[in-house]
C-alpha cells in the first residue's frame, strides 16, 4: 500500500552556458551616386541588427545585418565634410559540442569596425563582430513537503533556500526624448555624424512594473545653414516603465538590454530655428523574475506499526548567491606623443569592454579585461579637421562575494556607465571611466526528493532479534533521529529515558535505548 505525499510543483529556471562568438564581416561597399567621392576617412562605426539565433543540428546559426557608418573628407576644391549610411547582411554558424536548454536568447553584441579605401568610389568594410549568447529553460520540479495517513509516522524534513521562477519575457522600450542646442552652438543644417550610446541603466521592481532609470551619450556632428561646422554632445537622462505582470518589490530579476533604432531628427524652436533634437531608440529587452523560497520537504519517515519505504529522485535546483551592481572605477593617464600637437579639442569619446578572463577565488570573482578606447578630436588642419585616436587601457577588478561555488552559475552583465578624458598638456590625456558589472551568481543545489513511499508489514522476526535494551555510545555523525530509528523507538522516548533537555549528541556520550514496545516500557 501506498501513502498519500503532500507534493509542491517548483518552477525552475535553468541557463545553459554563455558562448561568445567572434567572426568577421567583410565586404566591398560601392558608394552611392548620391554621394560625393571619398578623399579620406575619418571615422567609421557599426551596430548589429535584427540578430537572430537559430540552433541548427550542432549549430548556431547566427544572422542580422550590420548597419555602418562612415564620416569622410570629400574629393572636391572644398575638402568639405561628407558622410554615408549602408547596411550588410550577415550569416555565421557557430559550432556547439553540447546539449543546449530549449531557447536561445541574445545576451549582448558588440562590433569592432575598420573601413578602408579602395578609391574614390569604393571601400572596404570589414567589422570584428562579437556575440554573446545563451540558452535557458522553464522546468517543472515535484519536491514532497509532507505526507497523509492514518497511521502514527514520523517524519524528518530538510529545508534548502530554492530559487524559483516567476515570469521570462521580451518587451521594447520607446525612448523618445528631446534636445536643447544651447544658444553657443550653431543651428542645425546637415547631419554628418550621429551617435546615440546607451550609458547608464537602473531597473527596479514595483507592483506588477519594471521601472527604467538611465542615461544615453548623444553625440551630433553637423553643418549648420551657412555651411559651418559644429557639434553637440550631450548626456540625455530618460525614464519609464514596461508592464510585468505579477512583479514585486524584492524579486530578484536579471536584464539583458540592447539599445537599437537610434535616430536623430533636427526641429524647429519656438523662434523657428532648428535649434531642437529629437531623440528615438529602442530598448530591446531579455529578462527574468525570481524569488527565493525556504521550503521544508520531506527527508525520511519511519512507522512503529508498518515498514515504510520510500523511493528517492535527485532534484537539481539552485540558490541565491549574490546579486548586485558593482562598479569599477578607472583613472589613467596616457602619453601620446604621436599626436601631440595636433589635439586642439576632443569631441567625444566611446570605449568597448572586453572581457578576457573570469577567476574564481575565495572572495570573489576576479576580472581582467581591456577596455577600447576610441575619441574623435579637432586638428589644426582646414583641409581635414577631424580625426580619430584608438587605444587600450587594461583593468583588474574583484567582484566581491562571500560565497562562491566552482560550479555556479555566473551571470555577469558589464557595461560602460561613464567615460571622460580630458587633455593634460604635452601630449597627455588622462582617461576616467565607470564600469559596471550587473551580476547574479546562482549556486548549484541537489537533494534526494522522497517520490513515494510504500507501506509494507514489519518483519517481526528481525525486530525480535534486536535487544529490548541497548546501552550505547554516540560516535561522530550519530544523529538521534537515525537512533531512533534504527532501534524502533522515538526521539522523544531517547530523551525522556536519558533525562535530555537537547537532541544535539556529543561524541563519547552514553544512551540508554528502549524498544518502543518492549514490555519494561
């Protein structure tokens, strides 16, 4: 006979690991008829659109379209600034020699751009793209929390910290802000070059709400009406909300953003003039809700009356290890000797992080990475003006934590909050950043869950066998519920006998052990 088990249904989230491609796009680009002949590049950039990742037999195939940017001096009498705009389709397959968990989802994209010239007509696109991506799950797991029956069973229970899944969902953000060119700066004519970078970004939970707090970079280099040449860069705040249904204060959650769609768009003030900046992008969205429960579930269970036998499963599940966002300062000063009388202003600035090594110690994470640094900056030169610096600087951080497995699960989001550098004379420039690390460390946690028991009759002959009375002494490791157990008694009969105001044995110490139905009871 079988008894009846209390079961609770978890709903468990798992990610599988994070693969980081890196493959190259190359191709020639035709320069439209539209546009004026190339003389010499200046600066050049490209994001990855429309990714889309499909798991084909062994592979990932990975495909989107590299939208590109290309700021040059035009081959004219006036050496005047021009620009273009294209888009290549891409195809990679990645190769995977492991068993991926159901869906496939984007963690981050970067690109590495070069752009080099053919001649006047033609160039040469080649982006070192880099992919970051996983795979996760939505299981169900059946833990046993207690039992039901007629009988007297006694019963011991675990209680294990157990991370389970609330809601995974996708959603878009509408950013839509405005600009106020300040009254030092020219009006706005032609756009040559654009750049809309995501800095900041802070998330919390409300009722049935994901609130957003950030901040974009937007950098414009234009001409205004009369030909002149300015450019505006400034950090444009934003905030606002996607609905979540279900979500509360307290959740742990874990966000992967890409920002998409950037668009710039000249207006007119109240005087008319185009002195406004409408801003648009999208915010493309990845997240999870969880919560951490303390469950009690069934570990063993024992009858005087009947011999129960349980039958065991390995449940797999994980905990809470850490969740924060840490940031990790940068100060550094550079000497660029090659460039040193041409710098007369810089512009703006980006930089890349890369990641190159994750360690992990008895306090923490340990990260090193380079950090790509790239600035546009102005030249005591009328036919060229304009020019860029790239360069590196490397960084060591330690993501502090108290607890750490070597085999958790590491979720780690880097991202560039702030960026500054600033000329220091005699060709030196000091470089000041912000990097912050959004982490959610997840440990790996396994029991034996209790899938059913079966009641069978006592063996009488075995129990007679055993003595009614038995003076024992407690090794390391004895517990008295296996005691009591064992023997066929109680706890609570162990300690009444023994006068004990405490379960908690010593080694060395000496029971005295009834059989709960031995006639000198």
């Amino acid at each position: 006979m079988c008894v009846n088990c209390e079961k609770k249904m978890l709903n468990i989230y798992r990610q599988g690991k994070t693969f980081t491609d890196q493959f190259y796009v190359d191709e020639d680009y035709n320069v439209p008829d539209t546009k004026a002949d190339i003389r010499e590049v200046i600066e050049s950039d490209a994001v990855m659109e429309e990714i889309d990742l499909k798991l084909v037999e062994n592979y990932i195939r990975i495909t989107g379209r590299l939208a590109f940017q290309v700021l040059y001096v035009a081959d004219n009498s006036d050496n005047t600034l021009s620009s273009l705009e294209g888009k290549i389709p891409f195809e990679e397959m990645y190769y995977v020699d492991e068993t991926l968990e159901e869906t496939l989802f984007l963690k981050a994209a970067q690109t590495e751009l070069t752009v080099n010239l053919i001649h006047s007509r033609k160039i040469n696109v080649k982006a070192m793209a880099e992919v970051t991506m996983s795979s996760d799950s939505q299981v169900s797991e059946e833990v046993t929390t207690g039992i039901e029956s007629g009988e007297q069973i006694y019963t011991k229970y675990q209680e294990k910290q157990i991370l389970t899944l609330h809601t995974v969902k996708k959603d878009t953000y509408r950013i839509k802000e405005q600009l106020t060119i300040s009254g030092t700066k020219e009006s706005i004519g032609n756009i040559l070059w654009k750049e809309v970078l995501s800095r900041r970004l802070d998330t919390r939970l409300e009722a049935d709400t994901l609130k957003l707090q950030g901040e974009l970079l937007v950098f414009c280099l234009y001409e205004s009406v009369d030909g002149k040449t300015d450019w505006i860069c400034e950090n444009v705040p934003y905030e606002g909300q996607v609905e979540c249904f279900g979500a509360e204060e307290g959740m742990y959650h874990q966000i992967y953003p890409i920002l998409t769609d950037a668009l710039l768009e000249p207006a007119m003030d109240e005087d008319g003039e185009m002195r406004l900046l409408g801003i648009e992008a999208t915010l493309s969205m990845r997240f999870f809700l969880c919560t951490e429960e303390k469950i009690q579930i069934l570990d063993d269970l024992y009858s005087l009356k009947t011999c129960c036998v349980p039958a065991y499963t390995q449940c797999k599940v994980e905990n809470v290890l850490m969740q924060n966002h840490s940031k990790c300062k940068i100060a550094e000063r550079l000497s660029l000797p090659e460039i040193k009388d041409d710098i007369l202003q810089i512009c703006y600035s980006d930089a890349r992080i890369q990641v190159e090594q994750m360690t992990v110690q008895d306090t923490g994470i340990q990260i090193e990475g380079v950090l790509h640094i790239r600035f546009m900056y102005v030249r005591p030169d009328d036919q060229i003006p304009f020019a860029l610096w790239q360069g590196m600087i490397p960084f060591s951080w330690l993501l502090e934590s108290n607890e750490v497995q070597e085999d958790m699960t590491l979720d780690m989001m880097p991202s560039l909050e702030q960026l500054g550098i600033s000329l220091l004379g005699n060709g030196e420039i000091e470089v000041k950043a912000v990097l912050a690390f959004r982490s959610f460390l997840r440990g790996k946690v396994t029991f034996r869950n209790i899938d059913s028991v079966e009641e069978k009759e006592i063996d009488y002959k075995v129990l007679e066998q055993r003595p009614g009375i038995i003076g024992y002494i407690v090794k390391e490791g004895d517990e008295l519920w296996n005691l009591a157990k064992y023997y066929g008694t109680t706890k609570e009969g162990i300690m009444d006998i023994n006068h004990m105001e405490s379960e908690q044995l010593k080694c060395g110490d000496k029971l005295l052990i009834f059989k709960e139905n031995a006639s000198i009871l």
